[in-house]
C-alpha cells in the first residue's frame, strides 16, 4: 500500500508528464488532453493486464488508483480551492446584471432538467430491459443536472465571447453545483430507502424525512446559510488585508478563509441541516475577488495573489482531470450498459437545452439577451468531477454500476467533444461585432 505522499507525488509526476506530452504532441487545451492522454493510458492498461496478466503493472496503479476516495478528495478537499479560485476572477458587474438569468437556470433550470433526464432514463431504460426503478432514474437526473464550476471555467479560459454570455455561464456553473448537491441529497434520501434502513441512514436522510416544508427549510439553511457564512467570511478576510500591505500573509489569509470556511460550514447544523460549503466559498471568492482586490489589495499584492491562485487552479485541475481519466481503471465500467449509456448523451443535452431555454425566453418578454446565448449556454453546459464524485457517492445497490457507466460516459462526453467544440458553437451562434 502506497503512503498519502507517494499517491500525491504519482499524480503530479503523471500530471507533469501528460501534460508535457500534450503541450508538444497534441497541442489540446490543457485539462482536455489531460484527460484524453490519462482515458488512454489507463484503455492501454487495462489491455496489457489482459494480454499479460502476469506483469503486475496495472494491478499496482489500480491499487494506488483505488486507495483515494474520488469523492472525498474532490468534493471535501480540492473542491473548495477550485471554486474559491473561479469565483476570484469573476467580475461582480456583470454577475449582478446578469442575476436573474444565472438565479433561475441554477435553481429552475436543475429542478426541470434532472425530471427529465429521471424520467427520460427510466423510460428508456424499460425499453431496453433494464430493471432501474424511477427514483433511482431521478437520482441520476440530480447528478447528472448541475454543470460543473471547475470544468466550465477551465474551458471558459480557451473560449473568446461576450462578457455578458460569459457572467451567465460562469456564474450559473458556480451556484448551481451547490443547490444540485441539495436535490440529489433529497432524491437519494427517498431511493435509499428503498435499499432499507441501513442504506437509508447512509444517505443522510430518513425515508419520511421529506415534506413540501422540509425541502424548502433545507434549500434555506444550506443554500442562505451559507452565502451568510460566505459573506461574513468575505468581509473578514477583507477588513484583515486593508489593515496591512504584506502580499505574503494577504495571500496565507485567502487560503485560511477557503479552508476554515469550508471547513466550518460541514460543521455548522441549524434545523439539524449544515451549511453549504461550496456556496460559501463563492461568496467570499467573489468578495475578495472584486471589493478586496479595488480596495484592499496594493498593487503589488494583487499580481501576487492573483498569479498565486491560478498556480492553485492549474495544479489541482491538472490533477482532477488527470483522476477522472485514470479513475476507468478503477469504476468498474460495465460494457453492457454501453447502449444506455449513448443515449443518455442526447438525453442529457435535451434537459440541458430546455433547462436553459425556458428560463431565458421567460427572462426575454423583460429584457434582450445575447443573440445566440441559448445553443452556446446548452453546449457550455459541462458536466465534470462533480457529477463522478456523487455517483460515486451512492449507497452499495444493484443500480449504482449502471448510474456510475452512465454518469462516466456523459461527462467523459461533456468535457471532450463538447469542451473542444463549444468555441466554434460560439463563433457560429454569437454576432462577431459582440467580441
């Protein structure tokens, strides 16, 4: 067994490599031939263990592989970096006009499209012969809904478009993550109990813990909860690098406030719910990122600062999409769901298509949008780490394999072809003279 050292110095010396590889070779943007170069090398594995079973190889990067919690690393550990470091470079102006389009695809725009992605992959899973029941379709409609903040903004930096179009993709990829990991706690809540107790109490939740109230007092706590945390966090942090003009500790103050934060926002419990650490983290990011940097910050500090959080970024989504990539040694992908599983790409997109489209010609009887925001919204989309790390998540059943082939496919899908052809959708669907 492999020490927590060894794990980490194995993924930065394959994270380096691969990406050397891909800067000479391939010339892909960075996280994406990340991922394609590690979905490689892991396909070549997984071939060498069945020619030469005998060499040990692969069983050894399987073990180190197998030995990190994808969902614990991502969602308790890198996530909070990868968010705080997004929201800083967020600009506050466009966030704010932009409000009403990025509230209702984040919240109305999750709800509408994990219901029909559920009942979609029910449906079609009934066809095909595949025993999943609908809650279970519509806990892989809850994780598969929120498009991903660290996938969306590592493409978002390839990709020229109006700021406008940009505040609505970025802001929405940073909010809705925080209120789809709420739906998927309650939808998982109620399918886990149909496992039993036990599997029911793994989840978080009983099986009758959820009334019309419940949710609604959930969606409050942990969504207003922490944008509260969030703010109070932001505020401090700001008050403290007003004070002094020292880029060293002004830097060691934004990495205590994303840890602590994130950190005492799982610890906070009002109404028996805890507070919602992505959320928090944004908040603050987008505090310090625009109000600290205008007037807390010198100069000198906020080039140091700033370079110093996209190292922060670079790194960890090296490493993330490195993982994603490497994690198909270990997910136990199963082949028989190969069909299911193409359909649900189109499936996925459709949700997201409506999910963007309603909200936006509602919003478009008051205002005018960006000509072209629907299709570039609906292919910039991205689903990432996040939806991997809840699918792995889930409760021990029958049905997790078949959810976690699914989610794999959607978002190895996602990040390549749609990641590598959303900058054309672009060109094509937005007015040039909008640049």
């Amino acid at each position: 067994m492999l020490s927590l050292f060894e794990i980490a110095a194995l993924l930065l010396v394959l994270s380096a490599a691969f990406s050397w590889v891909n800067r000479v070779y391939i010339k892909l943007p960075h996280t994406i031939g990340l991922l394609i170069i590690a979905l490689i090398a892991s396909l070549v594995m997984l071939a060498l263990q069945v020619a030469f079973p005998s060499i040990g190889l692969t069983a050894t990067l399987q073990g180190a592989i197998s030995q990190i919690d994808f969902n614990e690393t991502l969602m308790k550990g890198m996530l909070a970096f990868l968010l705080f470091a997004g929201a800083l470079h967020v600009d506050l102006t466009f966030l704010r006009s932009e409000k009403w389009a990025i509230g209702l695809m984040a919240t109305f725009g999750v709800l509408l499209s994990t219901f029909i992605v559920g009942t979609g992959f029910y449906f079609i899973a009934q066809l095909l012969g595949v025993n999943l029941p609908f809650i279970w379709a519509l806990v892989f409609g809850a994780l598969i809904s929120p498009t991903d903040p660290v996938a969306v903004l590592s493409i978002l930096k390839t990709v020229n478009m109006p700021h406008a179009l940009e505040a609505k993709i970025a802001g929405e990829s940073l909010f809705n993550d925080g209120v789809g990991v709420v739906v998927f706690s309650i939808i998982l809540a109620i399918a886990a109990a149909t496992l039993g107790h036990d599997a029911s109490a793994a989840a978080g939740h009983g099986a009758d813990s959820f009334g019309v109230l419940q949710v609604a007092e959930l969606f409050f706590v942990e969504a207003i909860g922490g944008a509260v945390l969030g703010l109070v966090a932001g505020w401090v942090a700001y008050k403290s690098m007003a004070a002094i003009d020292e880029h060293a500790i002004e830097v060691l103050i934004t990495l205590a406030i994303v840890a602590g934060t994130y950190a005492l926002a799982s610890r906070i419990e009002v109404l028996g719910h805890h507070l919602s650490g992505p959320i928090a983290v944004v908040i603050a990011g987008l505090m310090i990122g625009n109000k600290g940097a205008q007037f807390a910050m010198s100069e000198h500090t906020r080039t140091y600062l700033f370079g110093f959080w996209e190292m922060v970024d670079e790194i960890l989504n090296s490493v993330l999409f490195l993982l994603i990539g490497l994690e198909l040694l270990v997910l136990g992908i199963l082949p028989e769901y190969a069909l299911l599983t193409a359909i649900a790409i189109p499936l996925v997109l459709l949700a997201r298509f409506t999910a963007v489209s309603v909200p936006m010609r509602f919003l478009g009887l008051f205002k005018t949008f960006t000509k072209g925001a629907i299709p570039v919204l609906t292919w910039g989309g991205v689903r990432g780490g996040i939806s991997v790390a809840l699918a792995l998540s889930l409760p021990p059943s029958e049905f997790k394999p078949l959810i976690l082939t699914a989610t794999y496919g959607v978002v190895v899908f996602s990040i390549i072809v749609q990641g590598l052809t959303v900058k054309r959708v672009v060109e094509r669907a937005v007015d040039p003279e909008l640049f």
